[in-house]
C-alpha cells in the first residue's frame, strides 16, 4: 500500500508560528504486528504548542512529526496483529506524532472508542478528561460537598473538572480570567465562578464559609496559583497540571507550616507510561460513556484542514476562543 500521507512537521524549534510546516510524503502499509489508523481529527493542545517552542517536558529528535491527541479509523491489520479489525474507531495512547493522515500503531498504542462517540470527540478524549479524572483522584479525602478550587476553569481541563466533579457530588469554585465566562461554566455545573483577582478571591472566601476547601488545582502559575492556595483547608492539596502564567510558584512559608497544606504536581503522560493497559481502558470507557450521555463536554471553536495549519495555531493562541481549534484530517 502506498498512499500520500500529509503531515505536520517540526525542523527547528522556534515560536508556535513558525515552527510547525506541512508536508505531504508517502506510507507503506503496517508490518505483520501493526495497524496503520486513518486519522480522521487531532485537536490543538498547549502542550503541542511547547513542543513547537522546545520548552515541554520531553521533545523530540527533529525532525519529527507532532500531535499528542487525535482518533481514527483502523483500516488496515498486520497479519500478526489481534484484537482489531478493520473499521474500529481508535483514539492514540502514548503517540506523539497524531497530526497525519495515517500512522502505523501497534496494538497497545490506541484504545478503542464506541462507534457512537463522534470523531470529533474521541479526538479530544485522551488529554484533557483524563487528566481531569486524574486530578480528582488524587486525594484522600472524598467525602461529599466539599468544595474544589480552581483557575482556568473554562479551559478543556477545567470543564471536565466541573462536571466530573459534580457527578462525584462535589462542588467547585473556578476563577477565569474574563467574567462573561459565568454563565457558560454555571451551565456545565459550576457552583461558583469568580474573575481570577483579589475581588473574585474576596467572593469565593464569603461564599465558602467555613466549608471545607480540600482541593486546589492550577493551571497558571504566578499570583493565581497562590491565590487559589488561600482557599485551602488545613491539610489541603494542591496540584499544578500546567503553566500558562509561565511564572514560577514561590509558596509562602507559612501555608507549609502552620496549614501543613500539600503541594504536587500532575502529568498525564507519566500516569499514561505507568498505569496497566487494563486501567487506561477502564478510565477511558467511563469518561467516552460521559461523553456520549452528554455529561461531559469539550467544546469546539473551529476547525481547520492540516493545510491550514499555520492559521489553526494561530487561532488556538488568541484569546476569546470558545473550545478547542481541531485540524480535520477527513477532508
């Protein structure tokens, strides 16, 4: 089999704009233990963003094709190969090369998705609800009605977060950077939603009361991590998952010693190298059959062909944006 197979590549790292260009090269078919997947869509995430920059956790040797998160089709299966068949719709684990129009697999590389989550979501399926569902199981303490704090709450991370906890009976308290976010996070579940400054701060304390704050998760860095880090109760936790301030977290002294508050942090790709296959299955068929009950969302701002691929990074970079910028590989 020799199809053209378009790709996004990275040859130098340099800023979101420039670095990343499209090509279009041949592929041959899977070998006798591989799938080769049809891509069908992959979403914009941050962290594709800091690869192209050269400044995330792990990159690769360049020149590389990119892309952690996308789905597709099987449609063809090496002779060795079991559990797959032609047609099954996939989303890739642990692949960091998802934007192209086909990618050779093996078998513990993508995850089967029911045919009734659109490709659409099953593109957006890996990143941000996992991590989310990671998020509120890592602490100790679950009893009902506490309440969780966190920035970025209309992020895709932070949209799970809201309904996933909800189900889990739990209530949230989300800070966003622009107010007219209210009412869209109230309308997935939000209990309380402040602007990310001493005001919104100031709200969130009269609104708590003396309920218990156990959980503060960050997304920015900078005066917002701490300013979420107040909340918390004596013997809290908090996890930063992300950075988007790019500004350090200085954590003052006494929240260490006298709340005795702890402070972690969260990486999906270690949990996704770590945890057993039958685990990743099981997360992810509870978070797809969210999904497709439309108890949890991740909304889409637009989508673009991967010709178009310097315009989809920068429309995923302006502010304002209502979901996340897809790149349509169908098309």
């Amino acid at each position: 089999m020799s199809e053209i197979n378009r790709q996004i590549k990275v040859e130098k790292f340099t800023t979101p704009a420039e670095g990343a260009s499209f090509f279009q090269e041949k592929i041959e078919g899977p070998g006798p233990e591989e799938l080769l997947v049809r891509t069908q869509y992959a979403p914009i995430n941050p962290a594709d963003l800091n690869v192209i920059e050269g400044k995330y956790g792990k990159l690769p040797q360049l020149p590389a094709i990119i892309g952690n998160e996308g789905s597709g089709q099987v449609i063809e299966v090496g002779e060795s190969c079991e559990g797959f068949s032609v047609g099954d719709h996939v989303f890739y684990v642990n692949r960091n090369d998802c934007w192209q129009d086909y990618v050779r697999v093996n078998s513990n590389q993508v995850i089967k998705v029911p045919e009734s989550l659109s490709p659409q979501l099953s593109s957006m399926l890996k990143v941000n609800p996992a991590t989310a569902w990671l998020l509120l199981n890592q602490i100790e303490y679950k009893e009902p009605n506490f309440w969780i704090v966190q920035n970025a709450a209309n992020s895709g991370v932070g949209i799970a977060v809201i309904e996933i906890a909800k189900l889990m009976g739990w209530k949230t308290i989300n800070f966003v950077r622009r107010a007219e976010l209210k009412d869209q996070l109230v309308s997935y579940g939000a209990d309380l939603v402040v602007t990310d400054n001493d005001d919104g701060k100031n709200e969130a304390i009269e609104r708590i009361g003396k309920d218990q704050v156990s959980l503060a998760i960050n997304a920015v860095g900078g005066e917002s991590a701490l300013r979420i880090m107040s909340l918390l109760s004596e013997g809290g936790t908090h996890i930063t998952y992300g950075a988007m301030a790019k500004r350090p977290l200085k954590v003052p002294n006494s929240f260490l010693i006298f709340r005795d508050l702890r402070i972690q942090g969260l990486w999906l790709s270690k949990w996704l190298n770590s945890t057993s296959r039958q685990v990743m299955e099981t997360v992810y068929g509870k978070l797809a059959e969210m999904m497709i009950h439309e108890n949890l969302h991740q909304p889409i701002d637009s989508i673009f062909r991967p010709e178009e691929i310097k315009f989809a990074i920068k429309r995923s970079m302006e502010t304002g944006r209502k979901g996340k910028v897809l790149l349509d590989f169908t098309s």
